[in-house]
C-alpha cells in the first residue's frame, strides 16, 4: 500500500497568472481622426477602382459567351 500524500506531490500547485488590467485606447485626436478617415477614404477609392475594372472583365466576358452561344446555336 503506497503512501496516500504521493499522488498529491505528482502535480504541483501552479497559481493564476497576474495580468495588469485592460486599458481602452484613448480616443484619438480630431487630426488624427481625419488623417485616418482621409486614409481609408483612398483605400475605398481604389477598391471601388479594381472593383469596377474587374466588373467590367466580367461584363465583356458575358459578352462574348452570348456571341458565342448565339453562333453555336
């Protein structure tokens, strides 16, 4: 008959971490706020940008399957 403290000294007692506490951002500054409007307003623009280009691929290739099936049938 084993020792009945042994399986207790097997799995050592390891405490919670101390994490600081969650800090909010502080809100940004009117001119930083703008810049990063003003940022973000260009990267819509060129997705809006490659958006309408890749529509407008997508448009001529319906085209042309039309033309195509048109022919054929």
């Amino acid at each position: 008959m084993g020792y009945p403290y042994r399986r207790y000294w097997r799995y050592p007692f390891y405490p919670m971490p101390l994490y600081p506490p969650f800090m909010p951002p502080y809100p940004p500054s009117p001119e930083d706020e703008l810049r990063m409007l003003e940022d973000y307003k260009r990267e819509l623009e060129a997705e809006l940008k490659d958006l309408e280009e890749e529509l407008k691929s997508v448009e001529a290739r319906i085209e042309e399957l039309r033309k195509t099936l048109g022919q054929k049938g």
